[in-house]
C-alpha cells in the first residue's frame, strides 16, 4: 500500500466519522438552530470530500456542483436564520 492510498483512507474515515457525527445532532437536535449548524457542518463536509476527490484526480469537473452545495448552504442558513428571526419577534423575545 502506498502513502497516498493510506492518506485517502485516513481522510475517508476521519470525513465519515464526521459525516456520521453531524447526522446525529441533525437527528438529535434538539433545537432548531442546532440542526441548521449540523446541516450546515455536512454541506461542508461534502464541499471537502468533492474537493480532496478533486485533488487526488486531478480535474475540476466537480467546480460547479460545489458552487451550487455552496449556495445552497448559504441560502438554506439565511432561511433558518430568519424564521428564528421572526418566531422570536412574534414570542416577543429580546428581554421584553
């Protein structure tokens, strides 16, 4: 076995366990905002596995379906964001 096969290995454990991590707080939760962070740790996670896939191959094919996890993962945060926004104002948080 070569070093770099040993390092894709490595990497590939490390990224599962972590892959493996975030699904159980997105399951877990137990508030919203705990679930939007773990989604938003996967989205992550799958933008580094397509990238270090794209190191060891070589090629950029995989650039914009990256792009569009990418915003995807901004637009999907920005919508958690505001709900909690406005279910906040409307519980009449803040300190009031």
């Amino acid at each position: 076995m070569t070093i770099q096969a040993v390092l894709i290995v490595a990497i590939a454990v490390v990224f599962a366990v972590a892959a493996a991590l975030a699904i159980i707080r997105m399951v877990i939760g137990p508030s919203i905002l705990d679930r939007a962070v773990a989604s938003d740790v996967l989205l992550t996670e799958v933008l580094c596995v397509m990238g270090a896939e794209a190191v060891v191959n070589a090629h950029t094919d995989t650039l914009p379906v990256m792009l569009m996890i990418a915003s995807t993962g901004i637009l999907g945060t920005l919508a958690v964001a505001r709900f909690v926004a406005r279910r906040d104002r409307a519980s009449g948080g803040e300190g009031r």
